[in-house]
C-alpha cells in the first residue's frame, strides 16, 4: 500500500471528501504525521475507529528504523537506519557542549564519485523518500533528548549521498521539517552541503528555503580538484562561483567551503594561495575538516604543521577559518566514512 505521507495536505482534504469526511480531518492527520511524527494511523486518537480503519485500507506508514545503533567514546551515535524495503542509509547524532546536530542522508549510496568518500564507492540505489529524510531528523530529536537531555539544535545534510541530486525530496523535507504544522525547527540552522552543482545551487537560492549552503570544495586548483572529486569536470570552479555569487546575491547568506587537507595532494602554498583567491570572490568562511582514513592509504590526513599553515596564511588574507575536529572515528561515523560498514 501507499504511504500516506506522500499525500500533500491538499490531497488529504480531497480523499477525505472522497470518504465523506469533513476536509478538517487532513489536517488533523497532516499534524500527526508532520508535527507528532505518529507511525501508526490507528494511534489517530481524534478520528474515528471506523474512520482509521478505512484509511488503513488504503494506505500504510512504512517509518524508518533503527537497524544497529553505535556510540563513539566521543558521544557521537551512528544510525544504520533501515527503509521500509530493507535498505540502508546511516546517519549521525553529533553532540557537544552547547549544541547536539544531526548528519543526515539523502540517498542511498551517492550519484557521485570523490576519491576520498567511502559512500562514493557504493552504488547509488535509489532517493531517500521526504518522509524518509524527516524520519531521520525526528529520530535524532528524539536520542538527543534521550541521551542529553536537550532537543536537536542543528541539521546538516552532510550524510550519505548528495541532496542536489534529490533535490525535490530534500527541498520538500527541508519544509517538513521547518514549517508549523511540522517539526517546526529554524531553517538558518539547517545547512545543505553539496559538491557544487551550479543550476542547483541557484536553484535552491531562488526557492528561499533560508538555510545555509557549504561546498565541497577540497582545492581551489580546477586540475586538482577534478582528480580528487572527478565527476567535477563538468563543473569548472568559474560556474560553481557564479552560482555562489547568485546564491548570495539572493540569500545574503555566506558560504561556508568545506576543505580537507591531505598530505601530499593539497597540503602546499600553491593550494593555499588557490583557496583565498577563490574565498575572496564571494562572502565566505572555511571548514577545514580534519579527515579519517577509509583503508586506501592514498588519502591521509595533513601534519599539523600544514594544518597550521592554512590557518596562519588564511587569517592574514581576513579569512575566517575554523578547523572541524573530528567526531566518531572510532565507528566509522566521521567525514568521508558513511558506508554501511555496521552490516559488513
């Protein structure tokens, strides 16, 4: 049977003036669904039983699960969350001190094909349904009051897969997840990380959602780049910064390039000197995230020393640059290592 969650709120009114009903019935089930994230129509308590049991003659919820769920020493939880037709996507409880974020996944397996990123190697499956993406987001609300004792304050949609090339479902989920009726979280603290689609990024500019954007940048050296990130050859780093520039024509919202220092590959001056040329033609900040080996030995993280070097010569350009630590390697749940390894 159908999900009932694909139903928008102005199909819901008309199937229930199909059954009958008064149109105000969609939006108490509307609520149930978005607001309380209810995974049982029979739990319905305000309609009737007859009424719940025709609905469920016709339509199902299929809500995500908990397949195996890891702590890091670190606090972090990994999700192997399973889809109602037995596949897996994880996705990421990240706390700290002041804040508890959630790593979420858009697709099964990812479109793309970056050197560096354990999903990269497994084949795309599918897109991750609305409902499917907003499950994760509830379940994390949920362990993160469970376990600290505050609701979720942060989303990012850095998981496995890239939101652009589920765009409708995660631009739809995004409202799910920010409106009212929904869950009812700010969209600035939502951020859509991609790895530099220029039409979509527009896109999701024109569309003026009000979150925030990161791109996966890695190096500001077309060359380079394409052989770290190579389906990026189609994407030259000139269209993806006009992109930018549209999106903060549009938003007023600062990019935030997300940026792993290897040794050896981007770890020199020429790469440094790329980035700030390529930082100072658009408001933005930088990410420099501190990567985790995924077992090829080609990729590792820079000495401290460069990493050093980055930020030193990127604060005197006026830079701001941030270095991301690292959070749950020890369960694989940390930048680049999203690959359903719990079901190995």
């Amino acid at each position: 049977m159908k999900d009932i969650r694909t139903l928008s709120l102005d199909q819901l009114k008309d199937y229930f003036v199909t059954l009958g009903e008064k149109p105000f019935r969609a939006k108490q089930v509307y609520d149930w669904l978005w607001s309380k994230n209810l995974h049982s129509i029979d739990e319905m308590t305000n309609l009737s039983k007859n009424l719940r049991e025709k609905i469920s003659e016709e339509y199902t919820i299929n809500p995500v699960s908990v397949d195996l769920l890891q702590k890091s020493t670190d606090g972090t939880i990994k999700n192997g969350v399973k889809l109602h037709d037995g596949l897996l996507v994880e996705s990421v409880l990240i706390p700290t001190e002041t804040r508890t974020t959630a790593c979420v996944s858009s697709q099964v397996g990812c479109s793309l094909n970056c050197e560096f990123c354990a999903t990269a190697r497994l084949k795309r499956m599918r897109n991750l349904e609305v409902a499917e993406i907003v499950d994760q987001v509830a379940l994390i609300d949920s362990q993160s009051k469970m376990y600290f004792n505050r609701p979720l304050s942060n989303i990012v949609f850095m998981g496995m897969g890239e939101p652009m090339m589920n765009y409708k479902n995660v631009v739809e989920a995004i409202r799910k997840i920010t409106q009212p009726e929904g869950l009812g979280m700010s969209p600035r603290r939502i951020t859509v990380s991609t790895s530099g689609i220029p039409k979509m990024i527009k896109m999701l500019a024109d569309d003026e959602l009000r979150v925030k954007l990161a791109l996966s940048l890695h190096s500001a050296i077309e060359s380079k780049r394409n052989e770290i990130m190579p389906f990026s050859d189609k994407f030259p780093l000139t269209d993806i910064m006009e992109a930018l520039q549209y999106w903060y024509q549009k938003t007023g919202s600062v990019i935030t390039f997300e940026y792993c220092v290897w040794k050896g590959i981007n770890d020199g001056d020429e790469d440094i000197k790329a980035l700030i040329k390529y930082c100072r033609q658009v408001p933005s900040k930088v990410n420099l995230i501190q990567y985790n080996p995924i077992g090829d030995g080609k990729y590792d993280q820079c000495n401290k020393q460069a990493e050093d070097n980055y930020v030193r010569q990127l604060e005197n350009a006026g830079i701001t640059v941030m270095i991301r630590k690292s959070r749950g390697g020890d369960i694989d749940a940390a930048c680049g290592q999203l690959a359903n390894k719990t079901t190995d």
